[in-house]
C-alpha cells in the first residue's frame, strides 16, 4: 500500500452531479428497506467512476497495489453503506448517506474486497469490515460527523497509513515493529481485513523483493570501486541500475512499497522515489 492521490477534477461534472442527485434523493427517503433498495438500484452512479479512481493509482488497487492479482476492480466503500462490522456477529447500521459520495469510493480488487478464502487458509478480504477503536464514537444517520471516528481499517488515502506496513524479504507483510503494541495490533487485523495476506500476494510482492536484491547485488559490486577504477562501461551500468531501482519505487510501479522496504533494508533509501505525495498532472 502507498499513499493515493485523488484528483476529483478528472471526474467528468455528469458523473458527479448524478453522484449529488442520488444522494439529495436518498436523503429525502426514510424508510430503512427503502433507502437500502435506492442505493442497490443506483449502484452505477459510484461504478461510473471506477475507471477515473484507477488512473488516480496508475491501474493499482489501492489496498494491495496489485494490478490483475486481485482479479476485476470494484469501487469500494470505505464506510460501508449497508452494514458496518465491528467484531464477529457484531453489527452496526452503515453509512447509507456516504452511498455516493466521491470522498468515500476507493478502488480495490475484488479478493481484497470481498470476504474469501481462496489463497489463504482463513477467510480475508474487506466485506462488511469497518472496526473503529471505540464504537460509541461510531457515527450514524442523524449524527454524521466521522471525524471523531478512528478506523481500524488502514486507509491509502491517509498519508500516515501506508508506512504503518512493513514487507518482508518472503512478500509477507507485517505492522511496523516500531509502533506501539496496541497500533500494531489494530494494523495487523487491517491487513487480514483488507486481504494483503494471499498467498499469490505474497508470491507476487516475492517477486518484487528478489528482482530488487538482484539489481541492489549488481549495482553493489560496482558501486564499491571507486570511481577512478571504474571502467566506462561500468560507470554507465551504475547509472542504468539506479534509474532502475527508482523506477521500481514510482507510484506507477506495481509494489512500488515492496521495493522500497527492499532499499531500506540494504541502506538505500536515497533511491526512493515516492511520487504519489506529488498531485497527478493529468488522467492517464
């Protein structure tokens, strides 16, 4: 997971005034089955934006930074609008009235999104999921502000989310053993919540990590001659090996966070190029 910069301007105005439309309209309904049978018939008001949310994370899902492995995007509602899941066979009323808004949509893949068990022994994926530290904090239909909520669930869209992971040399993840013990053990349900503990996750972010080792051992051997002994050939090879590795850490490159974590652990993290705090200059 890396931060995701979100660029609403990109949405086309149609879009978005369908999205304002459905929720002045929802608004006016009261009745409960009612307003759930609303959001379900207008569900492609918040797909219309999917495409939109995806160039907004160069084609990533924004949980898993996956491309593909997660299977179809789906938009996700960080804030469930059905119901909200606090603990096992512990329920909460949803945030219905967050059903279309643009602030509330992330992009994920459809293993990250949906409770399953196909590449892990339990089931993961995000589902109903929406734990908060204190629950009477848990904001609702006639008290709205979320702002006093803290989620349990991490969110690419905080700045201060993304670096609470930590990946390992195997592609697992972890919470960041610096944290202190009760965040660690709120990061590490997020990430059973949110799915990035797949086996064909770990398999792919593997990957990432040893292609990253590789060039880090290639660009090493050179690195540690000095300069006046390198040969030209060598000097132009160091250069190709570094634009490699940052390549590796840009926003558009898939676990951009595993390689990162990768230049971390071998003292490079001069290389590390985290052009997502940047805005997008245009929809790609």
């Amino acid at each position: 997971m890396i931060y995701v910069h979100r660029d609403w301007s990109i949405v086309p105005e149609a879009i978005q005034d369908a999205l304002i439309a459905a929720a002045q309209a929802l608004d006016e309904i009261a009745d409960v089955d009612a307003r759930r049978q609303f959001i379900k018939d207008n569900a492609d008001k918040w797909t219309a934006v999917r495409d939109y949310l995806g160039g907004m994370s160069h084609n990533k899902c924004w949980y898993s930074e996956a491309k593909e492995r997660v299977s179809r995007y789906q938009v996700d509602h960080f804030r469930p609008h059905g119901r909200a899941k606090q603990a096992l066979k512990t329920f909460a009323d949803g945030y219905s009235w967050l059903a279309f808004d643009l602030d509330n949509f992330r992009l994920a893949g459809v293993l990250c999104n949906t409770a399953n068990k196909e590449y892990s022994e339990g089931t993961v994926g995000k589902g109903d999921w929406f734990p908060i530290v204190d629950p009477a904090k848990r904001a609702c239909l006639t008290a709205r502000d979320c702002s006093v909520e803290s989620p349990i669930l991490l969110d690419p869209v905080d700045p201060d989310d993304p670096c609470k992971l930590i990946f390992n040399d195997d592609g697992t993840v972890q919470a960041d053993p610096d944290l202190p013990a009760d965040i660690q053990a709120d990061v590490s349900a997020a990430i059973q919540y949110l799915g990035l503990t797949q086996a064909m996750l770990n398999g792919a972010r593997k990957g990432t990590w040893r292609r990253c080792s590789r060039i880090i051992a290639q660009y090493n051997r050179i690195a540690k001659k000095r300069k006046g002994d390198r040969t030209q050939e060598e000097s132009l090879t160091l250069l190709e090996l570094r634009e490699e590795l940052m390549g590796m850490t840009r926003a558009s490159s898939e676990f951009a966070a595993v390689a990162r974590c990768c230049l971390r652990s071998h003292k490079l993290a001069q290389f590390i190029i985290a052009d997502e705090l940047m805005p997008i200059a245009e929809f790609e």
